[in-house]
C-alpha cells in the first residue's frame, strides 16, 4: 500500500474518483433496499414504525 504522504496529487484525485463512485453506488444499492423494504412493508401491511430506516 502507498502512504498518503508519497502520492502525488493526481494519484489522491483518482483516489477520491474512486471512493466518491464507490459512495454512490452504494447509496443507489441502500435507496434500492430501502424501496423494496417499504414494497414488502405495503405487501405485508406493516406499519413504518417497524422499520425507521435509522438502525434502529
């Protein structure tokens, strides 16, 4: 692994592209789950209390 320190700053911009696309598709995965949650909530005519979408 490359220390931060020896990067030049191209290398920490490619870096940040990465992660920041990484950012997104997981987002996009999470709202997908959090849609087919609410579908199977409405199916099963379950209450939005169950499932606060905080962790809880």
């Amino acid at each position: 692994m490359v220390q931060i320190e020896k990067m030049t700053k191209d290398e920490l911009i490619e870096v940040i592209r990465i992660k920041d696309e990484l950012l997104r598709e997981q987002r996009e995965e999470l709202d997908a789950y959090r849609e087919l949650v609410e579908e199977l909530q409405a199916k099963l005519g379950i209450n939005d209390s169950v499932f606060t979408g905080n962790g809880d």
